[in-house]
C-alpha cells in the first residue's frame, strides 16, 4: 500500500513539473505575447522629455494567465538597452538604490483572460542612464514572480530601435527647439541683432512656420508679464512650470491669447531700433490686409539678451488708423 501511494506522489510530482514547464513553455513560444512600442514616437534627446514604452501582454493560451504586477514596475520589469556594438547601456541609479533596500513589495495579480491583453506604460529613463546620443536596442524584460524571485523564467519581449540625438538648444519654454521643417535638422538660435530678431519672428509668421515663429520668443517672460499668471506660475514644481508654459505656447499658436503676436502681418516696415549691452526695443509698422482697407499698427517688441541671444520677452501695440488698398 506504502508502494502504491509513494507511485502516485511521483506521478503527481511529474504532473505538476510537466504543467508548470509547459506554462513556462507556453510564454517563450508565442502563446503569451510580450511586446513594446514607443507610446508617443518622437525624436528624442540625450537629455530631454521621457521616453515612455507601452508594454503590452497578450494571452493567446486557451487559459487565463497570471502573473504578479508590483506597485513599483521596477520590481516586475526591466530594461536591456545595447548599442550597435552590444555594449549595455548602466542601470538608472534610482533603480539601483530601489532595489539594493531591504523593502517590502507590495504587488497585486493580474489574470488575463484567453485573447485578451493588458497594456501599461514606462519611461525608460527611470531604468537606464543615458549619456551619450547614438542608436540603441531597446528589450523588456516582465518576471512574472517579481525580480527578487527566481521561480518563473522571465518573458522578453520584442526589440526596438531607439535614435537618441545630441542635446539641442532649448527654447524660452524648456522645450527643445522644432526641426526646420525646410532643411530637416534642428533649429539653433544664431547671434542676431534685436532688428534681425523680429524680422526673423515675422516672416517666419508670414510663412506659418510656427517651429521659427517661436525661436526667438520668451514665452516663460511673456507669460509672466500677467501678474495672476505669474503668482500661479511661482506657486507650481520645475514640472507645473513647464506645462504652464507648454500650454501658453498652444494658446498663442492657436490665436487664444496674446492674438496680437500671432496675427499674420501682409507687410511689415522696422522703424526704429535702440538697444544696449542687455536691453533693447524694436519699432515696427506692420499692415494687415483686409476685403476693403489695410490697418496700420505699430507694435513695439523688448527684447533682452539671455545667454549672449537676443529674445523677445514682451511686447505693446497701438492702432494707427486705416489706409485704402493699393
């Protein structure tokens, strides 16, 4: 009788190893799914805005699949990022350090069902320090029993191709600057005179080339130019700041503020221009074209030099009447 239960423990013992290299199986050969996409496809830069990768798991297994999703996705996932020549790319020191504490890990468990997925999302600078631009393979990795254990094999995913472009110059709102939509690289700021600034802004403004049009603007000054605003401004984290002034930047493009700047003069004619080592204005008669008549406004831009550039921080208009059309 002895013998008989100990054969049944092994077979059952067999069983389960069976099932659970059969689930293991199942994971690496298509039945779950693991891949990665750039959520927001973009160029980016060595230092700049996050890179966030949508992660998605797909159960294409007759049977729901389980696995445990930690609170803090550093203890579920990770990052294999290589260059061209498969050098890895260091971990992010703040991963380190949260996985180098003594720390309880609080997780929940995800059940998908068969043909359905679960998606969510990850910068990749909170995993990977990057410190150089170049071209990359980007590679996830989700441990279904957490990082710290070892019981379940890991599921890698998909690879990426990831491009990261030297630092640029940022503009006035902390954004790096557009690409020149005529040449196809990335808009600099040059050493212009205050006169040479402004005609650059308008004709850019001419032309309806918005990524110009905003090069030599200091939207942080001439959003802060309103004293509510700035009282708000003041009051918010380096973040809240930069959203701020990200949303005064599609206001202004979309004529809901300050329409003055972003109205499309049909001709323009400086006038006067007076600055020294740091300050400076600009006088300017600028025509708007209508079905009848052409109204004359002269807009007066300040300028200041930030970082051996001159930009334009704020502005004042004054209407001048009318004129017949030629």
């Amino acid at each position: 009788m002895k013998n008989y239960h100990r054969f049944l423990a092994l077979i059952f013992l067999c069983f389960a190893s069976f099932s659970f290299l059969y689930a293991s199986e199942s994971s690496s050969t298509g039945e779950v799914e693991f891949n990665i996409r750039f959520f927001d496809r973009r160029i980016y830069y060595v230092a700049s805005d996050p890179i966030y990768v949508q992660i998605t798991i797909t159960n294409n297994s007759p049977n729901p699949y389980r696995f445990k999703l930690a609170d803090d996705r550093a203890f579920s996932i990770d990052f294999d990022i290589r260059t061209m020549t498969n050098r890895k790319l260091p971990q992010a020191d703040s991963l380190i350090r949260k996985r180098t504490q003594n720390i309880q890990i609080f997780f929940r468990e995800i059940a998908i069902e068969s043909g359905e997925s679960f998606s969510f999302y990850e910068d990749l600078r909170d995993y990977v320090s990057f410190a150089q631009a170049g071209s990359f393979r980007v590679r996830a990795v989700v441990y279904p029993e957490l990082f710290r254990a070892a019981t379940v094999p890991a599921i890698e995913s998909n690879y990426l191709s990831l491009t990261l472009r030297p630092a640029s110059i940022r503009g006035p709102d902390g954004i790096p600057l557009e690409l020149d939509v005529d040449t196809g690289t990335v808009l600099v700021r040059q050493r212009l005179s205050p006169d040479e600034v402004v005609s650059y802004m308008l004709t850019a403004r001419q032309q309806s080339q918005w990524e110009r049009f905003f090069l030599y603007l200091d939207l942080e000054a001439m959003l802060t130019k309103d004293p509510f605003q700035k009282r708000r401004f003041l009051a918010e984290n380096e973040e809240g700041r930069r959203r701020m002034v990200a949303e005064y930047r599609q206001s202004l493009q979309s004529s809901v503020v300050d329409g003055d700047i972003s109205v499309i003069p049909t001709r323009f004619e400086i006038l006067r221009t007076v600055y020294n080592n740091d300050e400076g204005t600009v006088s300017v008669m600028e025509r708007f074209r209508s079905a009848d008549f052409t109204t004359l406004r002269l807009y007066t831009y300040y300028l200041e030099r930030k970082d051996n550039f001159w930009v334009i921080v704020n502005y004042s208009v004054e209407g001048r009447g009318t004129e017949a059309n030629d």
